[in-house]
C-alpha cells in the first residue's frame, strides 16, 4: 500500500495496465513528453516510449477517432482530453461510432476504449474548463459512464474501465485530483463497474452521490448528525448503469432521499434518479425526494463558482426541509 492522490492513483493504474498489457496505449494532447496537464500521465514514456504514450495533435476528434479504429482492430487506447469541456469536438464518434459498433457488427466487434477527462469545478478555472456534461454522455445507449470519489475507487475504476469491452466514458473531479490522499494498493486490483459504495451507514435519511459531491455530502452528514439526524450516504461510482438496486435498499429503509450532484438540474441524472425510486419505492417514501444541483446556467467563471455549485450549507437545507416535511 502506499498513500496516493487521485491523480497519482490514476497514474498508478495506467502504468499497472501497460506494464500488464502491450495492448494498452495512453494518447492525447501533451500526455508524452509533458506528462498531461494535470500530470496524471508522468513517466509513463520513459517506461513505454513515445509509440505507446502518444502526444496527438490539438485534435480532439482526431484523437477519439482514432481511438475507436485502434480499438476495434484489438488495442486497448485510454484517450485523454485535457477538460470535459473540449469533448464535444469528439462527441461524433462516442455517438456514432463507439456505443454502436457492437450492435452494429452484431457482436463481431466491441470498441474497448476508455476517454478520460478532468471533470467538473473546484479549481477556478477558464470557460469550458469547469463543466460537468456527464447526462449527455449517460442518454447514449452502449456507453458506461464512470466518476470516482476517492484515489482508491479511481485506480480500481480505471482498471475495470480498460479491460471492460466497450467504451468507457471516465470522468475524473478535478477538485479532488490533490485534495486528499488514503492508501491505495500499488498492485492491480478492481473495483466493480456499476457497483455503488455505501460510504456512511444511517437510518434516517439517504443521500445519493459521485464524484466531488461525496465528500460534500459526507461533511452535510456529519454536522445533522451532531442534531441528533443519522443519514446514510451512497456514492454511486459509476453514473450509469448507476446501482439501483443500492439506492432503493437505501431508501426502503429510511423513507427520505436527496441527490446531490454539480452538473445542472434539469434533465440530469438526479431527475432519473428520483423517477426510478418514485417508480419503485414511492410507498416508503416519507418525503418528496430533493436534488441539490447545480443550476441551469453555464458554468460560471472564477469568482461566482462558489455561488452555483452545491456546497455542505445546501446539502444540509436540504436535509432539514425533508426531515421536516
């Protein structure tokens, strides 16, 4: 065990699976020579050289495109786009060609590529630097979607997302990638994709989370429980398939749910949430199930971050305006 950040973590995995995979190639803009952006891709070319650590051109759908055709034919490519927010140039081919192949050859072919993206706020930065599009990515169908909480989850994630048969959309919390550290196996090891993590037992209320909103949760959960309110929080992990059958375990038992995530509210995965559970639990519920979100606007620059992101003060209205119900 040694103690890593996220992004040491996420390093971490990368050098597990290339050492354990010549299949395995990392791509993207300045991942070689410069190690990423973030770093998250340091001294993998001095061990694997510039034909398996591959600086691309400033081309995101270059870079995805020629992922899905290396996949295809038997790679195992991890694409890096430097921010979610630069995606979009890529989007085409996720949409059109990588969550189709497999249905498309029926079967003959899957695409096991992973597209990596620092994800999300928290660290001040420029316009399409700081968005959190993973509903976008959930709507289309032969696609996983991934965003861990923790370096442990991140490098077992990774892991699992790399050998996983289809493509795997891995989005990574920026905010978190130095927050924190906590041991983490430096030998391979996975965690499930599509299994949720209960990260704190309780009876009273359920909060459902990912990402960069854990541990925003876990801090809300802390301080009702100083008022006597014992909440229990899931992070789900993977956004979708997300961990149903956890959540309404969870809320079976406790009778109130608020989701908390940082992408806008309407039409995201909190809203698909809440239908579910009022689909399949609404006779437990002793509440109307809330969602702290972001709001419905772009993401704002720098120094209004802080007004539109959910934080611990939100997350904990929102528990007492269900307890209280």
């Amino acid at each position: 065990m040694a103690r890593m950040s996220m992004v040491e973590a996420i390093n971490s995995a990368l050098d597990v699976m290339m050492a354990k995979d010549d299949r395995v190639v990392v791509m993207g803009e300045d991942v070689g020579v410069d190690g990423g952006v973030f770093r998250a891709t340091v001294n993998l070319i001095d061990k694997y050289g510039d034909q398996r650590v591959i600086d691309t051109p400033l081309a995101e759908s270059c870079i995805v495109g020629t992922a899905v055709g290396m996949a295809i034919y038997g790679m195992r490519p991890v694409a890096e786009i430097q921010f979610e927010g630069f995606m979009f140039k890529a989007y085409d081919h996720i949409y059109s060609h990588a969550s189709r192949i497999r249905r498309r050859s029926y079967g003959y072919f899957g695409v096991p590529l992973v597209v990596r993206a620092p994800y999300g706020a928290g660290v001040r930065a420029l316009e399409h630097h700081s968005d959190a599009p993973e509903a976008l990515f959930c709507h289309i169908p032969g696609l996983k979607v991934v965003i861990p909480s923790t370096p442990s989850d991140a490098k077992g994630l990774l892991i699992s997302a790399i050998e996983d048969p289809d493509t795997v959309i891995y989005l990574e919390p920026k905010r978190l990638y130095r927050l924190f550290k906590e041991e983490v196996p430096e030998e391979d090891y996975r965690v499930p994709i599509g299994q949720a993590r209960l990260v704190r037992e309780g009876r009273d209320l359920t909060i459902v989370a990912y990402g960069g909103m854990v541990q925003i949760s876990e801090k809300a959960a802390q301080h009702v429980a100083d008022e006597g309110v014992d909440v229990e929080v899931i992070d789900l992990r993977t956004v979708w398939p997300f961990d149903l059958e956890a959540i309404i375990k969870s809320v079976t038992k406790t009778g109130r749910l608020v989701i908390v995530h940082e992408a806008p509210r309407s039409f995201g995965v909190g809203a698909e949430i809440s239908a579910l559970v009022a689909e399949r639990c609404l006779v437990s519920l002793l509440a109307p199930i809330k969602r702290v979100t972001g709001y419905d606007v772009l993401p704002p620059l720098a120094k209004l971050e802080d007004y539109n992101y959910p934080d611990p003060d939100r997350v904990v209205r929102a528990i007492h305006e269900t307890m209280e119900f």
